[in-house]
C-alpha cells in the first residue's frame, strides 16, 4: 500500500512538470507572435492561477503522504508494541501453567493430630501423639496468616486423580480420635484462626448428637470405624482379619452415622488388600493411612500418605511440613 502511493505521486509530480512546461511554452510563444500585451497578461493570470491550484494540490498530496506515513509509522509502532503486550500475556500464561505443574511435583500435606494437652495448667502429654495447645495455635496462626488453602475431599479426589490442580499453599488438617481434648482445647483455636479441619471419630463412642453440636462449615466429621479401633486375632488393628460380614455391617453403620463415604481412616493405620475391597464395596472414595509423605496425583486414592505432627515440633518444623 505504502508503495502505491508513492508511485502515484512520482507520476502526478511528473504530469504537474510536462503541464507547466507547456503552459509556459504557449505564454512566450502567444506574447512573441502576436504582441497583445492584454491577452498575454489575461492568459499569464490564468496560468498562474492554473499553477498555483497545481502547487496547491501537489502540497495538499505531499501533506496526505506525509500524514500516511505518520499513520502507518504509528501503527507499525502500535503493532510493535502489543505484539511485546501479547508476549508478556504468553510468558506470564506460561508461569501460571508451570505453577500448576510445580503443584503436583510439591505434593499436598495432609497433617496428622492426636491429642492435646494445656502446659500452662501443669498438663503433659502422655506420649508423642500429644501436641501441645500454644503450639498448635502458633501453627494454625501461620495457615491463617499465609492464607493457605483448605481443599474438600471431593477436590483431594479429583487431584489424586489427576482431573484437577491446587493452590500451592494447600493443606489438610486431620485431627484422628476424636477425644475430649480434641473438644475441649483444638476446636476453639480452629474456629479463631477459622482453618478447616477433620475430625476423623470412632461413631461407637462418639455418635450423632455430637456430630451435630460441633460440626460446622470449619470442621466436618468422618469416619475411623465404627467399632475397629481395638486389636484383632493377630494384635493389629481388628479391620485385617474380620469377616466380610463384619466388616461391611461395621462399614455401613459408621457411614450412616457420619452421613457421609468421602473418606475414611484406618485405624492404627493398618491396611490390606481385604480392607480396601471392602471400602470399595462400600463406596469410600478415599482412605488414609499413617504412612509418612505427602499425597501426588496417581497415588493409590486407598492407601494415602499423611504427615505426622507430633509434641515437641518447632513452628520451624511445622512450616517445614506444609511448605
């Protein structure tokens, strides 16, 4: 386009010369041969006027061309730049898609509580499955604070499955048992610092009337059986060698008590072939286990890994953990 034009004004610039010539070849020869001074003035007005209406134009088209070549610097510069805009639209596309791989490489923490026990009031934890009170507040103040993200069970699912990726700050906090120390101390720093948790409750002692007076949109109850939290025929936990029968019924009962199949924890963390059957057959979609890591897209959606924390942890280890 740039080139056409500046050919037509070669050729308009070429005509405007041969016209002129022309015009001032007829002026000197009318004013030679016939010597009117009246004519030869009345056709030099003319010319002139002929002249400058051509001068004009020629201007007026110089000015046009200088305007085009403005416009098209401006859009060459235009283009230029949101040609830089959509690369830095791409480049930063492209590091949200790496994060979203680094998600799956970093692994999610599911943390693992017990106990809690009150130091300032004189209390001790019996054993390393105690966590003291201050302690876990300091470590659900830095989740809070961080703005980590609590995913559901259905989004733990859909992410060992690969059909969906998390927020790099993801976390899951467990609290297995369910004991009184858990109500009584773990609940309340919970709620102040509203970072979601679950309780995961043995339904034989712990039935629905208090399902319903705790749970709430920070903390929802699952199932750690319903009665197979004690040792079996082989001194692990009883959920190896029940029967089908038991197994099932005992399934089934905890389940209608939490109202819920999403997850499951093994008690004592003790698992089989035979335990994962039977939570297929009943429907669980995920189970946890006390094997220590964090949990990958492609792992064994029945056999995952948890992240222990235990008395004594520093906040310094604590961030360690979910980080």
């Amino acid at each position: 386009m740039r080139n056409a034009v500046i050919v037509m004004l070669i050729i308009f610039n070429a005509v405007c010369i041969m016209v002129s010539a022309t015009l001032i070849y007829s002026f000197v020869s009318d004013k030679n041969s016939s010597g009117n001074i009246g004519m030869s003035k009345e056709l030099t007005n003319a010319q002139i006027e002929s002249l400058n209406a051509q001068v004009n134009s020629l201007e007026n088209l110089n000015a046009a061309q200088s305007n085009t070549n403005i416009v098209q610097s401006n859009i060459i510069q235009s283009n230029t730049t949101s040609a830089k805009d959509a690369q830095t639209v791409k480049i930063d596309k492209s590091k949200t898609t790496v994060s979203k791989v680094n998600t799956s490489v970093r692994g999610l923490p599911i943390l693992m509580y017990h106990n809690f026990y009150d130091a300032s009031k004189g209390e001790k934890g019996k054993d390393n499955n105690y966590t003291e009170i201050s302690a876990f507040a300091k470590q659900m103040k830095y989740l809070s604070d961080n703005n980590y993200y609590y995913p559901s069970w259905k989004e733990v699912y859909e992410f060992v499955e690969g059909k969906k990726s998390l927020p790099n700050k993801s976390v899951v906090v467990t609290i297995d048992d369910g004991s009184q120390s858990f109500f009584k101390l773990a609940i309340p720093i919970l709620a102040k610092y509203n970072v979601k948790a679950t309780s995961f409750i043995i339904t034989s002692k712990i039935g629905s009337k208090t399902i319903a007076q705790y749970e709430s949109p920070i903390l929802e109850f699952a199932s750690h059986s319903h009665d197979m939290h004690r040792a079996g025929k082989d001194g692990k936990g009883r959920f190896l060698t029940m029967t089908y029968d038991e197994a099932y019924n005992d399934l089934m009962t905890t389940q209608k008590i939490i109202g819920s199949n999403d997850v499951f924890c093994y008690p004592y963390g003790d698992h089989n072939d035979f335990t994962k059957k039977m939570l297929t057959v009943t429907g669980y979609k995920l189970a946890l286990t006390i094997i220590p890591g964090r949990v990958y897209p492609g792992m064994d959606r029945l056999t995952l890994p948890r992240v222990r924390m235990s008395k004594g942890d520093s906040l310094s280890n604590f961030i360690t953990r979910v980080n």
